[in-house]
C-alpha cells in the first residue's frame, strides 16, 4: 500500500508547522536531529517518504510522542 501525495503533504506540512511553533528554523532542526538541512527541506516539501525511524527521530526532536503526532495527524 502506497501513501497518496496529499497524505505525505499532510505529514510534511504538519512536521513544518509544529517545527515552527518550537520557534525552529529548519537548520536548527536538522541540526538538532542530525540530518542534512536539505533532506529536511524535501521532507517538508513532501518529496520524501519517511520511514518509521524517521518519523520517529522527527517526533523525538519536536518533542512529541508518534502516537501524539499520528493523532493529529488524523484530525486534520
């Protein structure tokens, strides 16, 4: 099962706004996940797939459980 592009855009841009409401630029971020600041970009472009452990250290560093962040993720 794929996910459809406005899913993936879902999760990107719910990973940028709560990225933004932490008062993170996307190289602080990136920084602080230990990731490329471009890698980071595609991701919030949604031009990349995450994987679970992605996901996972993305959640770490906006400081949310995944649970809490696939809830969300959810109501939108």
């Amino acid at each position: 099962m794929q996910i459809s592009k406005s899913e993936l855009e879902l999760i990107s841009e719910l990973i940028k706004e709560l990225r933004k409401k932490k008062g993170l630029s996307q190289e602080e971020f990136s920084h602080l996940i230990n990731i490329d600041r471009k890698y980071a970009s595609l991701i919030e472009k949604g031009d990349r797939n995450l994987s679970i452990l992605m996901l996972l250290k993305i959640t770490k560093g906006l400081g949310i459980s995944l649970g809490d962040f696939l809830k969300i993720e959810s109501i939108i």
